[in-house]
C-alpha cells in the first residue's frame, strides 16, 4: 500500500533581513523618520546611519516521517515549532527549500479563515469554485451541496458575498466545503478554536468520519483533548525539527513534561487583533513570584495570564485547568464567585490563580486556559506549558502525599472532631 504523504529530508528557510543603526540598535520609526528628514540634505549622512544585515532562519530543518491513507495525525508544538510551515508545504501553499515530499491524492486544506474563498463571490458561488479547485465535476459538487449548506447553517446567506460573513459563518463554510468536497487528505489546522463549542464538536466529529472513511487528516491543535479524542498518532515538533512521533497519550506526556519544557514557565502569544478578547502571555510563578515550572509540594503555585479585552464583554470568562497525563484534574472559573474582578470595559489586563500548597501530588502537568464567553470560545490554549511537582520539604512518608497512593490530587478539606 503506497503512503499517503512522504516526507523526507524536507526544509524551509527564510531570509531575516534586519536594518540596524550605527550603535548597533534597531531602526525604530522616529528614527526612521529622522533619517528620511535629514536625507533631503544629505543622503551621505543617512547611509553612514543606517546599515542592513541578513539572516537565514530554518522554519523546518531535516524532518522525515511517512502518514499512511486513513491516517489522523495530530501536529503539536510550541508557537513557532514549524507547524503551519509544514502544512502550507503540504497544501503547496509554498514550496520547500531543500528536501522531497510525495503527496497521493487530492488535498483540501483549512489553514485560516475563508482558506481559498473570493471575498467578492457569493457562498453558494464559493462552494462550487472550490470544487473545481479540487477537480471534482459540477454534478459531483451539486450532489453534495445541500450537506455542505446545512452543515455550515448558512442557508440564509447563500447568495451574500462571502466577505459580508462574520468570522463564524466563514469559517463554518470553509469547513464545510473543505470537509465534504471527498479529498483525499484534509488539513486543518487551529482555524477551530475560534468557533464555539458545540461547532468544535460537530468538526470533530466530521473529521473523525472522514478518517472512517479511510481518508487521511492532518490536525492541528493546541488543544491536546481534541488530539487526544480524535487522533491516532500525534507528531510533536520543536524548532523546526520532529522531537516525538507516536501515540497521543504517549507524545502528549512528552509535550507537557519538564523535560521538553526545561524550566521555560512562560509562554508568549501573538495578541490577535480580529478578536474580542485575546490572550498574550501565561505565566507560573513560584510562592516568591518567581517565574519558574519547578514547584515543591509544600508550596503555592500561582498561573498568571495577561489578556486584551477589545470591546465591552459583560459576561467574559477565564478558565484554568490542570492536566495530568492526558487527564484534566480540575477546571477552575475566574468568575464562578469572583465576578467582581471580571473585566467589562475594554483594556489590558492580568488574572492571577492561586493553586495552594499541599494540593498536587508530585508529577509532571501541564495547564489550559480558555476565555470566551457562554455560549462564545474567543481563545483555546493548551500550548504545553508544563511544570513539575517534587518534594524537597514535606515528608511524604506514610502520607496522602505519596504518589502512590490512591487519588490525583491530596485532598484539600480538613480533619475535625465530631
């Protein structure tokens, strides 16, 4: 049985060009400004100021691996770990610097928002453009159509340009055409976290269909329940490079383990500005505020997460959860009783959870953070961001504390006579 996709040896550079001032800083915009100004009388004084300096930057680097038809593949990684990078060269999007890949079959791909839509083109215009795309006949496209309209729930929008869609309708369209147009391989990546639940569920499902039918998906995700439910092999990138390929509960134990981590306990987020509410930066911070993924058991661990707010959101919601082996231990909500400190005015702001001390058994976890509102997901993150529980401090002998002993987590409640 021949592969569906073969990688071998494949890379992707790019080239970083940098303009630097004479002292050795960045070129900010005033300065820019001010070079532009003084160059109308001297252009010997702007070229002594400024000078340029290139860089080749690895996006991938020497990665091989095989994915067999009906295959669903599960891509993780830290942001910038070359995941969209891989799945554009896969969808031939762009092309490769340096090694091959073997596609067989047809690839339908979702790696944004509206992937292949003509913002001036009508929904129903739009479905049967990307069939053709796909090189399948008007008959062909017409006898899946009506699936495609009611899996999307567009119907009332059908002959509107798609560019007078919101983000949720033209994204529920895109995977819709990309999903039931019968590729032969369907990639997709997080285009799903920015849907709602239950449309994340109604995905997953269509996916995992698709996969039954013995098509191959590549996946995506930096929600590891998603890769954990919907997929059979996981591939874990890291700087360009394959780190881990295997089963999802044994790469997702990888991902969010400390050795993979080395003690980074901060993550940064591009802020996206398209959305209501977007979260920038997540944080551990030890009981000195330190910011760090090793804790000992006798002490606080604290998450802190800085996020945007863009408009007024009266109902905003925050959400941690703890994860342990693939197993969420709690989920805690920033305004379950705490909705004095839920934002409503737009701005930028930082929450702080406080997980005590004495709760988390020694391990390995890694946490998610959710905000969105009700019955609305704005953001997903489950990027990895590990840390490790040990004790150096509180006897663990014949205790609760013991790992070994039944229970994930060591009871918070307290002892008392009756």
């Amino acid at each position: 049985m021949s592969t569906a996709i073969s990688i071998k040896n494949l890379g992707k550079s790019y080239i970083l060009k940098h303009q630097k001032t004479g002292g050795g800083g960045y070129v900010s915009l005033r300065d820019e400004l001010s070079a532009s100004f003084r160059g109308i009388f001297s252009t010997k004084c702007r070229e002594s100021n400024t000078a340029n300096s290139a860089e080749v930057f690895w996006a991938l680097d020497d990665v091989s691996f095989d994915v067999q038809p009906g295959e669903r593949v599960g891509i993780i990684g830290r942001n910038g770990a070359g995941k969209s990078t891989l799945l554009k060269i896969i969808s031939r999007i762009t092309s490769p610097t340096r090694g091959r890949i073997e596609i067989t079959g047809r690839v339908a791909s979702l790696l944004e928002v509206g992937t292949g839509f003509h913002p001036e083109l009508t929904g129903r215009e739009n479905i049967f453009l990307n069939g053709a795309v796909l090189g399948m006949s008007r008959n062909d496209i017409r006898r899946k159509f009506d699936e495609i309209v009611s899996f999307a729930e567009v119907e009332r929008f059908l002959d509107t340009p798609v560019k007078r869609y919101s983000s949720g309708m033209y994204m529920r369209l895109a995977f819709a055409v990309a999903a039931h147009l019968e590729p032969e391989i369907l990639v997709v990546d997080e285009v799903l976290a920015v849907g709602d639940a239950e449309f994340q569920k109604k995905c997953l499902g269509k996916m995992r269909e698709v996969g039954q039918e013995g098509r191959t998906v590549l996946f995506v995700s930096h929600n590891m329940g998603a890769i954990s439910e919907f997929c059979d092999r996981a591939i874990l990138l890291n700087k360009g490079n394959v780190f881990a390929d295997g089963t999802p509960a044994d790469i997702i134990s990888v991902y969010s383990g400390k050795a993979f981590h080395a003690g980074s306990g901060m993550i940064e987020l591009e802020d996206d500005s398209d959305s209501d509410c977007s979260i920038t930066r997540i944080a551990l911070l030890n009981h000195e505020s330190t910011q760090s993924s090793q804790f000992d058991l006798s002490e606080t661990l604290t998450i802190e997460i800085d996020y945007v707010v863009r408009t007024r959101l009266a109902e905003l919601q925050m959400a941690v959860t703890v994860i342990k082996e693939g197993i969420d231990l709690f989920q805690a909500f920033d305004n379950d009783d705490y909705a004095d400190i839920t934002p409503v005015e737009p701005g930028s702001y930082r929450l702080r959870y406080i997980i005590p001390a004495r709760v988390l058994k020694e391990g390995n976890y890694s946490i998610r953070v959710q905000c969105g509102l009700p019955n609305k997901l704005y953001q997903d993150i489950n990027a990895g961001l590990g840390f490790d529980v040990s004790s150096h401090v509180v006897n663990t002998f014949k205790r609760s504390f013991r790992k070994d002993r039944p229970g994930q987590i060591i009871s918070p409640g307290t002892w008392h006579k009756g």
